[in-house]
C-alpha cells in the first residue's frame, strides 16, 4: 500500500479552512443576532420602529441634544437651546 502524502495534506488544509470558515461563520452569526436583538429591544423600550431610518433619526437627536449639552458647557446659552430644540423636535418624530 502506497502512501499519498499530497492527498493526506490536502485532506488536512481542506478540514482546517473548513473548521475556520465554520467558526467564523457561527461569530458572525452570533453577532448579527446579538445587535439584531439589541435593536429590537431598544426599539421596544422606546416605542419606535426598527427601520434603518427611524434608528438614524435618533442617533442624529442625540446627537443634536449631545451638542447642546456641549453649548451649555461653554456656557453659549442661545445655541444651546437651539440645539436642545432641534433635538427634542427630532426625537419627538421617533420615540412614541
């Protein structure tokens, strides 16, 4: 009986790539349900829609209210509360 030692390396290489594929596979896997849930119980908590557009209106609120928190630091009182206002107004859209 002859040994093939090519056939038994590329059986070997092929089963290493496959357990990497499969482990990368189930992390991502993983982590796509991971922030899957997270939007969707954020969204519950809020009252709000998980359409990508309904969780980039609230990033962008708080951002608004995140610079008007900043304008009150600097003590600029006229632009903090336009920002506040913006903010508020846009978040109001979103969370029910």
């Amino acid at each position: 009986m002859q040994v093939d030692f090519f056939g038994w390396l590329g059986h070997t290489l092929g089963l290493i790539i496959h357990y990497i594929v499969e482990f990368f596979s189930g992390l991502f896997n993983m982590l796509s349900n991971a922030g899957g849930d997270f939007v969707g119980g954020m969204s519950r908590a809020l009252g709000m829609d998980t359409s990508i557009i309904s969780i980039i209106t609230l990033i962008v609120g708080l951002l608004f209210l995140y610079s008007a928190v900043r304008a009150f630091m600097r003590a600029s009182i006229i632009i903090g509360v336009i920002w506040l206002m913006l903010g508020l107004w846009l978040l109001s859209w979103v969370v029910h």
